[in-house]
C-alpha cells in the first residue's frame, strides 16, 4: 500500500523524558541518578528519522533543553517541530494556574536561550494530565501564545482520559471540554484513538505499538486515516531501553516492558507504510490553524 491511498497524512510525536518519568515508576532519585536514556534515546530516534527523511514534533521537557540544548538545536535544524512538554513532567493535576504560567514561562527562557528563537506554539501536559478537573489549563495556554494541545485522552484508561471528548482535531469549549466551541481559539489535536459505533480503541501511544499485533495495530490506524489525520506517540526509552528495570506490579510491568525489542521493527514498517508530517503542519494543511472552522468529524 502506497501513502498516496490515505486522503490524510499522519503525525509522529516523541514525548522526550528520561526513564524515570513515567508515573508508573516510582523511582527513588539515586536509581534517577544512575543512568539516563535522553541523549542516546533522542539521537537513535533522530538518525532513524533522518535515514527515512522524515520529519516530527518533539514534545520536550524544560529540562532537556537546559542539559542538552544541542540536541534541540539538532531538532530544529532537520526540521523537526520542537513544542513544550512542561518542565519537569509535573503532571497538570499537581498545578495551579499561576504555577503553569510561571512553567510555561520558564521553559520559553530556556528555549530562547539555547535557539535565539522561540518556535514553540504546541502542548502536551504529562502524563496526558488535562481533563475535567483543570479546564483552566487551555486558558493559560492561549493567553502564553499556544495555539495547539495535545492532551486530551479521549476515553478512559488506567491513569488518565476524559471519557467524551471527540477522538478527532477540535476546539474545545472552555467550559466543557467534551464540547467542540468553533469560535474558541485553541486547537485540540488528540492521540489516535479508533470509534466504531460508539466503541473506542486506543491506539496513540507506544504501548499500543508494543503489545498489539502489527497487523491489528496497521488496521486500526488505516481506519481512522481513511476519516481523518492522526498522532501517534513513543518515548526515547522505548527505542532505546534503560539498562536498570524496576521491580514493579505485573500490570504496571506489562505497560512498562512489554515488547520493547519490536518497535524499531515495527516503526520501519509505518514509516514507509504512511506519509508523515509534523503536527503544527498537519493542522495548517486541514485549515485548523487559521480562523476558527468547523468539527472536523
């Protein structure tokens, strides 16, 4: 199957954090210490773009810009589309209003001092840690200049979702965030999520990739971009795993570790199997980053 038999193109994210991050892990801070995946993770995932000449967003943390403001600099030279990850994963639940804003602004001095730039007009929170509890979140984001988000989990999984919410690119209202506003000014760009009916599937994240069959997984996104464009999401370490492995529960061990040594395998294959492009050019090319438009359905 050729790109060109999808009417829509699709979006790769990498949400780039170390190891310890994960909410799953609860890392006491000298095993933090110990080793750190971000460099090598982030630079395999970078060479592995370049040889497919491909092109993504890069969700990145405040504090990987500080440590390793080459590797940005790397990002935005191939092209890449750099957009802000908080600072140190922090999920949103853990915040206030005023100490989002103080985030967001500490992490535009910290990219404006590493690019002489500030490039950066996409969001997506930790731990997908925007829903109906901190609707405020969006206001603070438009008023810091974010014209897109990417934190919305359109259903209900083990840590987090806002059962609901469209599973397509949106406007939500800042009253009700299951509720498309064409007038608001923040576009929503949710992780893939499959509806038949009134069923949905997962499909968005790394762990999906890992733990469903390439061909059930392959279906699911064929399915929704014969509809629409879709993001998927991976981490650094799962393409370069961390040599030290937590003694965690048997399902917090399973979403954690399952199928790592698949997903380079499995990333060659949708590179070449779909046409690629970054978020911020996806929603530019549907006509989302212009004047308000209607549900894209």
């Amino acid at each position: 199957m050729t790109p060109s038999r999808f009417p829509h193109r699709a979006a790769f994210s990498f949400d780039i954090e170390d190891w310890h991050h994960s909410e799953l892990n609860p890392v006491p801070p000298g095993a933090r210490e110990s080793e750190s995946i971000v460099r090598r993770g982030t630079e395999e995932i970078l060479d592995l773009l370049k040889r497919h000449r491909l092109r993504c967003t890069f969700f990145v943390l405040g504090t990987v810009v500080r440590e390793h403001p080459d590797l940005v600099r790397r990002m935005v030279d191939e092209g890449h589309e750099l957009a802000c990850h908080g600072m140190d994963h922090r999920p949103l639940w853990k915040a206030t209003p005023e100490s989002f804003r103080e985030e967001l602004r500490e992490f535009r001095r910290i990219v404006t001092g590493a690019l002489g730039a500030f490039p950066v007009i996409g969001f997506r929170a930790p731990t997908f840690s925007i829903d109906r509890s901190n609707p405020w979140a969006l206001d603070v984001l438009r008023a810091e200049g974010y014209r897109y988000d990417s934190s919305i989990f359109p259903m209900k999984v083990k840590m987090y979702g806002t059962p609901g919410a469209p599973c397509w690119i949106y406007r939500p209202s800042p009253v009700d965030l299951t509720r498309h506003d064409p007038h608001a000014d923040l576009v929503e760009f949710p992780v893939a999520t499959a509806q038949a009916f009134r069923l949905r599937f997962p499909l968005g994240g790394g762990f999906y990739l890992r733990a469903l069959p390439l061909p059930v997984f392959r279906a699911g996104l064929d399915y929704i971009l014969r509809r629409r464009p879709f993001v998927l999401y991976l981490h650094p370490r799962e393409v370069t795993p961390e040599a030290s492995r937590m003694p965690l529960d048997p399902v917090n061990g399973f979403i954690t570790y399952v199928n790592l040594h698949t997903v380079v395998e499995k990333l060659e294959h949708l590179f070449a199997r779909y046409e690629w492009a970054p978020m911020r050019e996806i929603l530019e090319s549907e006509g989302w980053l212009g004047a308000p438009v209607g549900t894209g359905g």
